[in-house]
C-alpha cells in the first residue's frame, strides 16, 4: 500500500484544526475544479484534494489515518501493528490483506467502526502514540542560544472507551542551541502518549528562524559584511567586529581584496555536542562620499604617484 500525505496535499500542517483543513480544501476545490480551472492536470489534482479532505474532515478516519504515522510520500508502508484491530478489521472483525489496496478505499468505510465491539477489542491493544508536529519560530537570538518553548497544540488524545478525540494541548519543551532555519528537530516521547502499553510519540519541530540585520546563516557558518576604508584594506589594520558571542578583534591584513573572507574560527553557531562553525567576515571597500580640500589634495597625490593600475587585467 503506497502512503499518500493527505496534510501535504492540503497544504496544512498535521496539527490544523478542522477550520483550516476546510479552508485549505475549499481555496484548492475552487483552483482545481475541472468545470472552471485552466490549470494543467487540474481534474487529477481535484481528485487528490477532494480524497485527502474526505479523510481529514472526518474525526474518526483522521485518527485512524493519523496512527499510520509519518511515512514519505508514495512509500510503500503497512499499518503499525494492531491498527487493523482497531480501525480496519469490518464489520465482523475479519481480517484482511493490506497489500494493492489504495488508502482512499481503506478509509472509506471506516466512519463508525469504532463503536460497539470494535471499541471492545481495542481495549487490550498496545497502540503507540502519536507523532505531533509543529512549526517553531525563533529569533536569531533564541538559535543562538537554545530556548524554552511553550506550543498550543490540538492532538489526539484517548478518551475513557479508547477512541482518539482531539483536545487542545500546551507542550513545553527545550529547543538546543544551534538550531537553524529549516532544521526538523526531533524530540523523543512529547507526542501523544501511547495506549495500553504502547510506546510514547515523538514530536517533531520545524524550526523557522527569523534573519538577522548583520549575520547570514550557512549551516553552521556565519556570514557578515565587514565594511573597511581604503586605507584599511590596502595597510592592514585591526578593527572591532560584533560577533554573536561578543566583540572582538580582527586583524586586517594588508592588501585585503573586496570580497575577501577573513574567518573568525569557532565563532560561529555551536551545539550541544561540542560542533562549531565559523564567523566570516566579508571585505567590503568603502569610499568616502564627501572629501574636504586636504583629503582631495591627498587622493590626487596617490592618482598621480601612484603606478597601480585595476583594469591592467582588461588591456
């Protein structure tokens, strides 16, 4: 059975409430309608969205679907252990095989399964928790450093007969220093709390980084621009640079070229595990936009001694 990611289908994220999943469906229903779209493969994509929202709409397939937990889209995957008990077994708690069967036909009878014996024999099966997911915005600051926060979330929980209902929930948890801009964190055991035995969730962050007025994130590696005076570049010199961790010195060697990476080693991002990058300053020449009478007289006194020539490469 090939596993089809019906909130990437939607555009939302595992946690949207039914608001949001409506929303999403009606905005793409309208986009790819094929009596109105012009969009190419519009009535395929149709068909996509109105399946994935035929199962998200519904409380009871949503949990169930959910319980599939996290796969890549297209993979081919079976059910976790005990889930055909729980959501798939019919009517008179037969089994059946999983394999060339599509997830729009496994879940379109499923509304209503859950009631009566279904219920029963759930009580005995250890099902693990479920997976939450949600996007965690930082600043640079709070990166830097590692931060506590706090999430709102709407999660599946079991009620008293074992049936997953969704309930507004707060999760605290530490975000490690050194996280950066599109980093999925994984946190183990702070999703949902697994049924009868059953091992915890996980949850997983995707952590959104605001930019930074000064500091460009590669990896690990920090960028920044390092304006210096002509003079700086072509004697050397040593300037103060702002690092995250503080101040510090940096010497300029002479004849410093625009565009030149000067590296601050360690300076850069660093993790709990001892794992560092580095700071680069970037040489940026700086020319005065104004000269007084005794700077003008100086500047046409190294353009007239002065034997260097910046487009000799173009002759």
């Amino acid at each position: 059975m090939k596993y089809k990611d019906y909130y990437a289908t939607l555009g939302v994220d595992r946690n949207a409430t039914q608001d949001q999943i409506k929303a999403a469906y009606r905005k793409l229903a309208r986009k790819y309608h094929p009596d109105v779209s012009k969009e190419a493969g519009a009535e395929e994509k149709f068909k996509e969205v109105s399946e994935a929202y035929e199962t998200l709409k519904d409380a009871e397939k949503r949990a169930a679907y959910d319980q599939l937990g996290r796969h890549a889209q297209g993979e081919e995957m079976r059910p976790p252990p005990g889930w055909e008990q729980s959501f798939g077994g019919g009517e008179g708690g037969g089994t059946f095989s999983f394999d060339d069967i599509d997830l729009a036909d496994l879940f379109a009878g499923i509304a209503g399964r859950h009631r009566g014996g279904a219920g029963a024999r759930r009580a005995n099966i250890p099902m693990p928790g479920q997976d939450y997911e949600a996007a965690v915005h930082l600043s640079f600051d709070q990166a830097y450093k590692g931060t506590e926060v706090e999430l709102d979330m709407s999660v599946p929980e079991p009620d008293e007969n074992g049936f997953l209902r969704r309930v507004p929930h707060k999760i605290r948890v530490r975000v490690p220093k050194g996280v950066t801009n599109g980093q999925k964190l994984r946190v183990p055991g702070k999703g949902g709390k697994g049924v009868n035995g059953g091992r915890d969730g996980d949850l997983y962050l995707d952590i959104e980084v605001e930019t930074h007025p000064l500091y460009r994130t590669e990896g690990l590696d920090l960028y920044m621009d390092l304006p210096l005076a002509p003079w700086e570049a072509v004697l050397g010199a040593s300037v103060d640079v702002p690092t995250p961790a503080g101040r510090v010195t940096l010497r300029v060697p002479a004849g410093t070229q625009a565009g030149q990476k000067l590296r601050l080693a360690g300076r850069g991002l660093s993790r709990a595990d001892s794992t560092s990058g580095h700071l680069y300053a970037v040489a940026k020449i700086v020319v005065p936009s104004v000269v007084d009478d005794k700077e003008k007289k100086l500047y046409d006194e190294l353009r007239d001694t002065s034997g260097f020539n910046p487009r000799a490469h173009m002759i």
